[in-house]
C-alpha cells in the first residue's frame, strides 16, 4: 500500500508552513534520512528528511504552496513493487485541496472519486499532546495492535519510524475516559476589534497598498497580543552608570584584539541577568499553566531584529560562560536569525529575555513579556548625564535606562526589585560579573 508523506510538525508551536522547494521528483528514490524539501515555518526554513525508503509516486502539494496544515497529504511514497496505479486505490490518493491548496486528483481523471472514508486522525497521547509517527510506522502498529502513545520515536524531532515498531510488543490500551469529546473543548476567543472589511471601507478613496502577512508576522501578532492580554504586567524601572563598564570593556577589547573578539555592552547585559538569575534564584522560573518551573541553569534570550519581525534566540548556561564565549555564541545565533537558519531548539525555551533598542537611539521603553518567561528587560541607549556623586558633588556620567516587564503570576513586586538590583550591581561592577 502506498505510503504517505504529510506535512510534517517541524516545531511544537508549528500549526502550518509553506511548501517552499522540493528536492525531490516524481520518480526519484529516496531513503530514511534523505532530504525531500524544504519547509518554511513561522519562524525559520527547515529542512524535511525521509523517514521511510521508496519512491516517489506523486507529489499532491506544489512548492511555494503558504498555508498547509500540519498532517495534510503532500506526497505519495511507493514500495517495491508499487506502482502509481496503485495511488488510485487508497485514501493516500485524496487531493490536499481540503486544506485549501489546489492539487490534481492523483487518479489523472477529472471526474470526482468515489467517496473514500477519511484516514484516522493521528494519534494522541494521555496528556493531549501529539504523537508524530510516520505513515509506515502507524501501519504496522495498527496490524500489532500498539498504543503508539507508549512508544518513543528515534526518528527527527522524536517521530516514531519504522524500526521503533518493529520489535515493540503490543499492550493493552489506555481507556479514553468519557467526559473527553469535542463538545468538552474550550471555545475559541471571538476575534476583536473591526474586521478587514470594515477597516479597508474606512479608508475608500485612498491610496494604499495591502501588504500580505507572513507566517511569522501572523505569530507575533497572535502571541503578544493574547501576552498582553493574559498576562498581568508589571514595570521596574532603573538607571544604570556605565562609566566603570566602558572604561573595563575597553581594556578588555584591546587585550583581545588577538583572538579577534570583540565585547558589546550587550554582552555584559547579557551577563549581568545570567548571574543576577543566580543570585535570585526565585526568578529563574517559567509559567506552566497551574505550576511555576524554577530553571537550574540561566538560559537567557536575546531579542534580535530581522526583516519582517524577530527573534529570541536562546543563549543557555550563560552564567557559566565567559563573555568572550558568550559575545561569539551572540553573534553566531544574530547571523543565523537573520537569515532564518535557526533550529526551533536555539530560539525556544529560556525564562527571561533581553530587548536592546539602545542602538537605535532609544532612551527607554517597556517591552512585552514573551511567555512562558517571567520577566524581559528592556534596554536603552547610554547617554551622557548630569548625576549626583557620592561626595554630593554634581558630575556627568553616561547613564543607561532600563525598564523591567515582570509576569506578576511568577515574581512579586519584592521579588522583581531584587533581581533588577543585582542586575544593575553587577552592570556598575563589572569585575565581579568574572568572580
């Protein structure tokens, strides 16, 4: 029976993507671990490896297609001794047009098919969550009569494969219990705010151009705006005097000139909220829902703008990490969100995040938490300042506003003024960020 190739899940986030190239053709051999094309999620382009061997008996999706949903039919694979002919005859052959992408009918003929019955949902585990498993995979499991929910998958981003169930052994099945039924599903928010309608007949006679939103832009819309909605915001807000910071990144700068590294007030930024994030452990916490997690180690993301939106990669252990290392891993990870090259793994994940507009000439500003972290500071520009000494002598310092945005839900007002004082301590001492 002829294999299906479904939009594959590339992040737990992901919902739907673009079909942006095959590498493969109709007709082409392919093995478990080839590459079959490249996937453009919300937030990076991926690429999307073979899990079962055979040939490629007909691609249902054209590249450049937006909007597939995740599961959808976009290939057809054959095994030995398959043929196209053999597509007609099985559910696999169902046009992907259903999901709202024109496909040809993989019988050739213009005529409607035959009603077929609609494939089986794709399993689910205890908790809700989904299991991804490839098409050979799921069919012989049905045949050994195994939960794939008590499977762990070896395949990409733990897809359970055919190896994974070919020495398994059958158990018996988890009860469903009753009160589980899609009437029991909460319903979706109303949308707010005008429609597109409305708005565009707000704006007859004018002249405009209607600028299509992409996947990401669509995210970032959909995520801060249910942030700023759900969650229960509050500000800190510090001045912070660089002068002994410059003055210790200059001296450091020169020293390492010969390694070819060069350290940004950023990287101190980012080293001053690792090691406050030890200092107040409570901090170092995550939103779950109906419990806080409190992280070990400081995991610290990075707000990095690119063309049509950003990114928050995710510098992990980065209490632990000099700032030489920590200013090339910062580079590293900016490059590659630029070009959207990131791994959902580098950018998801963390439990506080840095926004700095400083370089933009922006004095202060507050910024959004991005869930499930507990808090973001929001970074200005350093400028020149008169201060108050500490003999009372008036002075000019250059002095770096910053505001706090805290989850109330994880850290107290208490709480949330520790850590921006530790955060402030160790940006005006730098020396004992290297203690």
């Amino acid at each position: 029976m002829p294999t299906e190739i479904l939009m594959p899940a590339l992040s737990p986030t992901m919902e739907e993507g673009t079909l942006a190239k095959w590498l493969v053709k109709e007709g082409d051999t392919v093995s478990s671990g080839d590459l079959l094309a490249e996937i453009e999620t919300d937030k990076a382009t991926m690429e999307f490896e073979a899990v079962d061997e055979g040939t490629i008996g007909k691609i249902l999706i054209a590249e450049g297609t937006e909007g597939v949903k995740v599961n959808t039919l976009i290939a057809v694979l054959l095994e030995e001794g398959e043929s196209a002919d053999d597509i007609g005859a099985t559910p696999a052959a169902a046009p992907a047009a259903a999901a709202g992408n024109e496909a040809a009918p993989a019988g050739g003929s213009e005529a409607p098919a035959p009603a077929a019955s609609p494939a089986p949902a794709a399993p689910a585990k205890a908790d809700g969550g989904r299991i991804f498993a490839s098409p050979l995979a799921r069919r012989i499991a049905a045949q050994k009569g195994l939960d794939l929910a008590q499977l762990s998958g070896s395949g990409p981003h733990g897809r359970i494969v055919k190896a994974d169930v070919e020495g398994a052994t059958a158990t018996a099945p988890t009860p469903v219990p009753a009160a589980v039924s899609p009437a029991a599903a909460p319903a979706v928010a109303p949308a707010t705010g005008p429609s597109a309608d409305m708005v565009a007949r707000m704006y007859e006679g004018r002249e405009y151009e209607e600028i299509k939103l992409d996947g990401m832009r669509k995210t970032i819309a959909a995520r801060l705006s249910e942030a700023k909605q759900t969650i229960p915001h509050f500000y800190l807000r510090r001045d912070i005097q660089l002068d002994a910071l410059l003055k210790f990144r200059s001296q450091l700068n020169k020293q390492l000139e010969g390694r070819g590294v060069k350290l940004s007030v950023n990287d101190f930024i980012i080293k001053a909220v690792a090691n406050a994030l030890q200092q107040v452990p409570e901090c170092n916490a995550v939103w779950a829902g109906d419990r806080v997690l409190q992280l070990k180690p400081s995991d610290v993301a990075v707000a990095v703008a690119i063309e049509g939106g950003l990114f928050t990669p995710v510098l992990q252990d980065a209490d632990t990490k000099s700032l030489s290392a920590l200013s090339t891993e910062m580079k590293d990870l900016a490059g590659r969100a630029r070009e959207r090259k990131l791994a959902p793994h580098e950018y998801q994940g963390g439990t506080f995040a840095i926004s700095n507009l400083g370089m933009f000439g922006i004095d202060n500003f507050d910024a959004i938490v991005n869930p499930p972290h507990a808090g973001i500071l929001a970074v200005g520009s350093g400028v020149k300042k008169p201060v108050v000494g500490a003999d009372g002598e008036l002075t000019v310092a250059t002095v770096m506003s910053v505001t706090m945005s805290v989850d109330h839900r994880v850290i107290d007002g208490a709480l949330g003024a520790n850590l921006l004082k530790a955060i402030v301590e160790n940006l005006e001492n730098p020396m004992m960020m290297l203690a």
